[in-house]
C-alpha cells in the first residue's frame, strides 16, 4: 500500500502573520506520521503550496492522508484542494469537503449545532461591529474568531463582562483579523477533548482527555499562549491528562458525541472540545467546538495523543484505523 501525505504550507498570508507557529508545524507532524507508517507502507510526502493545489490531480497512491489545515481569509485554499482530492478517485482520510466547510467555519458550526439540537452555549455572530447585541446574555461572555483556529485571537481580553466591553472588542476583533466573529456565554465547568474513531467494530469513542488549569482562576481556558507560547504563564499553568467519569457521565458524552459526529457527517475520526457545567454536581454537556481533521501527532501534550495511547493504541496504530476507514468507505 502507498499512502500520499499532503500538507500544508503556509500561505503568504500566513508567512508575515504573527500566528506562522500555527501553520509550521503541519510539515513536522507530516514527517513524524511517515516514520509512524514504518517500512511496511509505502509513505510519500506532498508539500502542498497556495499555488500547487492543482498538482494534487497528477499524485498517485492508494491512499491520500490529508493534512491540509489552511483555514481564516485562506479558508477557500483547503476547500478547493479536497475538490482536488474527491477528482482523483482516490480515498482520502478525514472529512469531506462541506463537512470541512461547516466544522471549520464557527459561523456555520454554531448554527449547525442549533440545527441539530446539539447542546452548545448561547451566541450571536457579529459580521460589521454595528449591529445591536441581540442575545440576552450572561456575562461573561467569550469572543472568538469565526475561521481561524489553533486559539489565534484568544488572549485574556476574549473575556467580556458586560455589554459596553462586548461592543468594544467585537469591534477590534473585526478590525485586527478581518474576518466576523462570535460571542458566546462562557462555560464555568471543566473543559475536556473527546477524540472519535471509526473502527471496523463500528464508532467508537476513546477514552478522554481534560484540559486542567493549575490557576484556580474559574475563567480559565486555552489560550493562544496556552498552545503555542512556551514560558508564559498561560503556558505553564494548562495541562492534558486523562478525565476520570463516572459511567453514567461517560455513556451520556459517548452518545452525545455520536449522535454529532454522524449528524455532521463527520468520517474516520474526529475531535471535539466540550465543557462540563458545574461538574461532578451536574452533567451538563456543551459543544464548543468540533475539529473535524484535527492534529495528528505522537505528543502528549495533545488530548488526541493521550486519548489513542489509553485505548492501548500506538501512533502507528491510530494513523491504520485512520487510513483503513477511509479505504473500507472508498469500497462501499
């Protein structure tokens, strides 16, 4: 079997952006996935640039396993390389092209989320700064970036405690980053990363990770410092460990988290970021995000990683599942 692996480069968008870490580190995942397959795959590495997609039609293998993640205003870049991919005939790994759209587009996710009656918390997008903050919210409130994610735009100021600071940093998000953004109620509970696998036995939820913040602060969440500015206090006070549920918690989360990965029309696998409100009194359960092609890598400080290694999967291991779903799908 030869498995192609694509990934991104960065853009020139991305190049001169102060976020570069976010996009570099695709071709060091890229590279630790080739040793992963080992000598009994046939592994090639694609460098897949803004103004390459087109080359994408003349790569021949078994399999394509996709990690292109250009997202913000290059957002359209990945859309049209998986319209390059579904051209070949080809398998590829990971989400189709609207699922991509929808799960990387927060916009389009939130309202996904409310049309599916998935629990998420209440929001409002904003597309100018102008318009009139209609949601009756409780504060605080969090802004987010609608198309970029790895945590760019998310600092301490992503908090809001009233109106008048909402209005305000909508606007300046809008302003620096060009692109809309939400606001949503923020969720005081613990935060965890729930990874999804399909697997010949059927769908399968891995054990899952939480995110535990040593300030006791209780607006805590993952920052862009947190993931990616090593020496910050963010940094140093955000960890990854397994959670520990009771089986009740635990068979609620496996089938919210099915009933969303089929909904969304998720494949192969998938992660999604969740909170817990006022957990262990209460199980409520919260979408924050979903990833549909998230990160692949041998890493402990990923949820992911932790997750597969729990299940008593090695990184070889995973990436198989991964790959041999895409291929059993192709055949269906």
């Amino acid at each position: 079997m030869e498995v192609a692996i694509l990934y991104s480069l960065p853009t020139h968008r991305g190049q001169i952006s102060d976020f570069l870490v976010t996009d570099t580190d695709t071709e060091a995942s890229a590279k630790k996935i080739a040793d992963a397959l080992g000598k009994s795959i046939t592994t090639r590495l694609y460098p897949i640039a803004e103004n390459s997609i087109h080359t994408i039609r003349n790569i021949h293998a078994d399999v394509f396993l996709d990690l292109i993640e250009w997202d913000g205003l290059d957002l359209p870049l990945s859309l049209k390389a998986l319209d390059e991919m579904e051209a070949t005939g080809i398998p590829y790994t990971g989400a189709a092209k609207q699922t991509y759209h929808v799960t990387t587009d927060k916009l389009l996710m939130k309202k996904a989320f409310d049309r599916f009656h998935l629990p998420t918390a209440i929001w409002q997008p904003f597309y100018t700064g102008e318009e009139k903050i209609e949601t009756d919210f409780h504060y605080p409130v969090i802004v987010k970036l609608s198309q970029t994610h790895c945590s760019v735009g998310l600092d301490a100021n992503a908090i809001v405690f009233d109106e008048e600071s909402l209005k305000n940093r909508v606007c300046e998000r809008i302003q620096t980053f060009n692109q809309p953004v939400i606001a949503e109620e923020f969720i005081d509970g613990h935060e965890f990363q729930v990874t999804m696998l399909e697997r010949k036995s059927g769908l399968e939820m891995l054990p899952v990770a939480e995110i535990f913040f040593e300030d006791t602060d209780k607006n805590k969440f993952l920052t862009f410092s947190s993931r990616w500015t090593a020496g910050t206090d963010d940094y140093k006070k955000s960890h990854i460990r397994m959670a520990t549920f009771d089986a009740e918690l635990t068979k609620q989360m496996d089938n919210i988290c099915t009933r969303a990965f089929q909904e969304l029309k998720f494949r192969d696998y998938a992660r999604f970021d969740m909170r817990i409100s006022d957990y262990p009194k209460t199980n409520t359960l919260y979408f924050l995000e979903t990833n549909s092609n998230p990160g692949l890598d041998d890493n402990d400080a990923y949820g992911l990683t932790l997750s597969f290694k729990a299940a008593g999967m090695t990184f070889r291991d995973f990436l198989l599942e991964i790959i041999d779903s895409s291929m059993r799908r192709w055949k269906h």
